[in-house]
C-alpha cells in the first residue's frame, strides 16, 4: 500500500471534532493527515483488513469524513475510528450504515434506534478484529449535554446488552477560560489534590493549543490537547516512547505536516502520590 496521500487544493481541513480550520502554510507539496493513519498501520503490524475497512467506509460516507486515532495503551496499540454528524436527527452518516460498510470484513449486531440524538459514535479497530477473531460487539455513543456555560459531552458504551454509561468531556477554550481548565483537572476522584502540580497533567508543551479537552472517566480522567502544531506532535510522540520509525517519520516529514493542525490525548490517573499515564493518543482525518 502506497501510505503517502497528498493535499489537493479542494482539500477541507479539520480537527477530531470535524470542526473546519485554515490551514497554517501553503498546501502544495503537502501531505494528508491520512498518511499518518497508513504510516501507523505499516509500522505497528497492523492487519491488512484494518485498511480496507477504513477504505470501505470511505467509500460508502466519503473522504474527510472520518476522523481516526492511533493509541498506545502500554506497549500495545490499537485504533479506533469516529464519526460525526451534527444533525443527529436528520443525521446521513449513521451507526447503521457503516457497520453495513464494514460488515464485509468484521460483523455486528449492534443497534440503535435512529431517534436517538447522538452526534458522534466511534468503533474500535485492533489485531483481533483484523484477524477475523472477533466481531464488532461494541462501540461508544456520544450525546450532547447543554449548557450555557461550558460544552461537554456524555459517552455511553452500546453493546448487545444496551448502553451504560461511561464518560463525561468538557471542552474549554485554552485562551478563555485557563483558570477553569485547571480547576477541572484539580478537581477529580481519581487525584490527591495536595502537593498536586497542575503541569504535571497539563503539559506547558501543549498548553498554547486550541482547546483543552477535560474528561472523568470510571478509573482515571483525561485531558486532550486540540489544534496543536506538528513540532508538539513530534514533542508528545516522543515522550510517550511511540516507535523510533513512527517519530522518525514525522521528523522527516516535517515541512510536508507543517500545514495541519492536531489532536492528542491522554489518560491518567495518581498512584502513590505520582501520576501514570495509562493511555495515550493522536488523531487525524481520513
């Protein structure tokens, strides 16, 4: 598979909200974020299925329609595909049609009724499900939670046994609310508030992003860093100890990546007065 997809001029750019952005640079010259996705897959093992899943849903939804995310979860990987369609109701792009599109390759019998309001909803890719050994049995559902104050989201887990609750997303504009972000973060079940340094969560690295994402989740919290630069992907990938090829690519590549603005993300929580970072990740569109 050829993994370099170059940006066309009729290009729409996107962040892992699919909320649009102007590109930073001229685009001639310049790579796709999907070529991100590709180099992952080539570079972690992935099964050829997962690339052709990713290709058949392409297919069915269209391209820039899909946002995809690489994750690392210890030194094992996956992941994981979201879809996004902000008319809910009068929603094209539904759980529905692309587990049609994907049922070639990986089965589901999952349902949701079309009266649902979700906004979003994302399926997990792994080597089992490449493999063939198991099937779509689950996948999360987002909801909208209004409010005047702040925007957040509700995550619920859809298996055959139907939805259960499973995480809470507040997304905070960096540049505006700063003191609210580290409020939220300081404030968790899953932290010793005393002695506790903010910047050990909220990496002055990343902190000049776009949007600082916040979410409590069952056993530990998250917080996202949205509409970083490619020099702070390359800083992220590197402290998180991704693979030598995976970091050394996005060095090589640098000026053709340097248009784009992305997303990364981890999980955490404190053990013994010290924090640990049980999962980590970065996305694009496809």
């Amino acid at each position: 598979m050829n993994i370099l997809e170059w940006a066309q001029p009729s290009d729409p750019y996107f962040d892992y909200c699919l909320w649009d952005y102007r590109p930073l640079a001229p685009t001639a010259g310049k790579l796709r974020s999907s070529t991100l996705l590709w180099h992952s897959f080539e570079t972690l093992g992935a099964p050829p299925q997962l690339a052709e899943i990713v290709r058949a849903v392409q297919a069915e939804i269209g391209a820039f329609r899909t946002v995809w995310g690489v994750k690392k979860l210890g030194d094992r990987y996956s992941w994981e595909l979201y879809f996004y369609d902000y008319g809910r109701l009068e929603r094209t792009v539904s759980i529905e049609r692309v587990l049609a599109a994907m049922a070639p390759f990986a089965g589901s019998n999952l349902a949701l009724s079309s009266k649902r309001p979700y906004f979003m909803f994302s399926i997990d890719l792994d080597q089992d499900l490449g493999e063939g050994r198991r099937s779509i049995d689950e996948l999360s559902v987002y909801m909208g939670n209004p409010s005047a104050m702040v925007s957040s989201g509700l995550c619920y887990q859809l298996s055959r046994s139907g939805l259960r609750f499973d995480n809470l997303y507040y997304f905070f504009d960096r540049e505006k609310y700063w003191e609210d972000i580290v409020g939220k973060v300081c404030t968790s079940a899953h932290l010793d508030l005393a002695g506790l340094d903010p910047a050990a969560i909220l990496w002055p690295q990343l902190c000049d992003c776009g949007i600082v994402v916040v979410a409590n989740k069952k056993h530990n919290d998250g917080v996202y860093f949205s509409r970083i630069r490619i020099d702070q992907l390359i800083w992220f990938v590197e402290k998180l100890d991704y693979p030598s090829s995976l970091q050394q690519f996005l060095r090589d590549n640098k000026s053709r990546l340097d248009h784009m603005l992305y997303d990364v993300g981890i999980d955490y929580r404190m053990i013994e007065g010290r924090i640990e970072i049980l999962k980590s990740a970065y996305y694009g569109v496809v």
